[in-house]
C-alpha cells in the first residue's frame, strides 16, 4: 500500500516530530512528502517569488493544484505574471474572488481606500482571507511559499507544517506545508536565476514582496521587504500564541 | 456535549488581552453559560491544566475551545466566532469572523 493509499486527514499527525524531520529536508523534498501524501492538496500561488513552489511542483507532479487569490486590486503586472505561469507550464491556475456583496458593503460603507485610515486587515479579511477559507474548507492539505525571513514579527517561526485549525473543515483535518520557511530570500532568488523560473517583473523595479497595488511599494537598499507593504501602519503585534517558558526563569 | 475553554495568562503574570475580550463579549451575549470548564494556561506554568490540554491537542494559541462528544474526537476552535456560529449556533457577522482569523494568524496576510 502506498502512502498515498492512507490519506493523512484521516489520522492525527503528529506534527511536532515530523515537522522536526521535514525542517531539515529541502523544499523539494518536503513538497515531495507533502504531494505523495495527500491528492487533495492545493499550492497557493501570489504571483510573486512563491512562484519557485510552482516550478518544483510540477517536476514533481504535473497533475498539481495551483490556487491565486485576485483580490481585484493587483498590479497589472501581476495579472500579466499569472496568466504567464499558466501558459509556461500549462496549468491551470484557479483564480479565487471575494464575495461581491461583502466587497459592495465595504466600499459603499467605507470608499475604495479605508485600509489608509483604519487598517488593512478589514479589507484583506474581505478580498482575502473570505475566499481562502472557501477553497480551503475543500481541501486536505494546502502548501503556502510563507518564509521566516519574511516577517521577523509575523513569521519568525512558522512551522514547515503544520496543523491548520482555523480552516479546516468541521470535524476534519487540514494540513499546511510550508517548503520554503527555512529559505531565505537570496537562496529564492538563486533557484529562479538557476532554473530560468519566469518572475514577476516588479522584481526589478524594486518590489520583493508583492500584494495588492494600494498597499504595496518597492523598498530600498537595507530595508527590509517588510516595509514595502502597509508602511502607514504601526507595528502592533496581537499577542495569542501560547509561549512556555521556564518556571525558575521567571522568579 | 462538553465544551472547555481555555484561557491563557502571560509569561509576566498578566491576563490575556484577547482573553479578557473575547470573556467579556460571551459574558455580555449570555454564552458563558454554555462553558462547562474554564481552563487557564499559565505560560509560567506548563503543567497548568490549560497548558497541558493545549500540548495534548496540538494548540498553540489562545484563547481556544475544545468541545467533546462521546465517541467522537473532539473539535478544537481557534477562532471564537466560527465556535459561535457552528456549536453555539448563533448568527455572527461573517466580516467579523474574517477579522478574526487575520488577528489570530497575522502570518496571513502575505498570502
């Protein structure tokens, strides 16, 4: 019986010590393990450099599932680097939209650019995170190109898989793969030039990390990516993670 | 059916912002009622009962909710509006919900 005979959502993974044997494979690997695990397993695709996930999928399984959410707010560039992706490797890419009405509601309520004056979180939770949890709520299994040097406050220890219960459907499991946490920006951009992997051309105009056209800017020599997107807001950090530390450390 | 939650207290000794919040609003709608134990996960402590049941189901934040059926596994919410909604059976605001999600996982919204 093969691995893919016993699908994993049926059973409880024991993610801790697995994902403390995957976090030393390479991102190959770990997408190797993650597509001979589950069939029903999609990869979330932005448009940018999470492209590499794309590439070293289909070497792997050409029959794969590649999902991108447009929020209707991308650069066209984006757009363009998209359908590029499906011609080069003759997938289809399907594209997910936000609820029409939700997105009415707002803009009528709010105009086209309250991200400015409140934050971005009610308009990315709208043209988002509204229309992953639908295809999610679908799947077994989904693989994300999230790093940790992408964020030092919001992704310093993602995990390369983990549970994912905030999506899941009721009563099942869904698992997140993360190949490239461990990578690092340089080691991306090094597999693109390598493989001759098609990029998002904002690349080279100064944009590393890539989201929607209002609330993405390119960023300088030294800064970090991170400021390249929702300059305007303040680092405020929600603090909900459990964090155990020594007893006798803290007396 | 027997419905856990569990709230946490920080590392310094202090509560839980969402906690604290997330209490008032069930206290405020009458949902407390529905709780059948309140566990604390004290991170200074990891033998703290909340602490040891977020090990055993592999939850790594808080507050969550842990809801038990004989014969059956139990189901874990992280997100209190989607426990409200598929186990208190209550109506809520679906964008609230989606703001929810984005607070609880702010690794999100590179995705």
């Amino acid at each position: 019986m093969t691995a893919r005979e016993t699908p994993m959502n049926d059973q409880r993974l024991n993610v801790v010590d697995l994902d403390a044997r995957l976090s030393a494979q390479s991102p190959q690997q770990i997408l190797a393990h993650a597509l001979a695990h589950h069939d029903n397993i999609a990869i979330s695709f932005s448009g940018a450099e999470d492209v590499v996930l794309v590439d070293m999928a289909f070497r792997i399984r050409q029959d794969i599932q590649v999902f991108s959410l447009d929020t209707g707010r991308l650069h066209p560039e984006t757009y363009q680097f998209i359908e590029r992706v499906r011609d080069h490797y003759g997938i289809p890419i399907e594209t997910l939209f936000p609820d029409a009405a939700q997105v009415q509601t707002l803009v009528r309520e709010k105009g086209l650019f309250s991200f400015y004056r409140d934050d971005h979180k009610e308009c990315c939770g709208i043209r988002k995170i509204g229309p992953l949890r639908t295809k999610l709520l679908t799947l077994d299994a989904w693989i994300t190109g999230q790093r940790r040097d992408q964020s030092p406050g919001t992704r310093a220890a993602i995990p390369v898989i983990q549970e994912d219960r905030a999506f899941a459907r009721k009563g099942a499991g869904l698992t997140k793969y993360n190949p490239l946490a461990n990578w690092t920006s340089a080691q991306v951009w090094h597999y693109i030039r390598a493989n001759q992997v098609p990029y998002n051309p904002l690349h080279d105009r100064g944009f590393i990390s890539i989201g929607c056209e209002p609330c993405t800017r390119p960023v300088g020599p030294g800064q970090h990516e991170r400021e390249g997107r929702w300059w305007w807001e303040e680092a405020t950090m929600k603090e909900c993670g459990l964090h155990a530390v020594n007893v006798s450390d803290s007396k | 059916m027997k419905i856990t939650m569990v709230k946490k207290i920080l590392a310094d000794g202090s509560p839980c912002q969402k906690c604290g919040e997330v209490e008032h609003k069930m206290r405020q709608a009458g949902q407390l009622d529905r709780i059948d134990e309140i566990l604390i996960a004290d991170e200074r402590d990891l033998a703290s009962p909340g602490m040891l049941l977020a090990g055993e189901l592999g939850v790594d934040r808080a507050p969550f909710f842990v809801v038990e059926e004989p014969g059956k596994p139990p189901l874990v919410y992280t997100v209190y509006l989607r426990f409200v909604k598929e186990i208190l059976d209550q109506k809520t605001d679906d964008r609230d919900e989606l703001r929810e999600i984005l607070d609880g996982n702010p690794d999100l919204d590179f995705i």
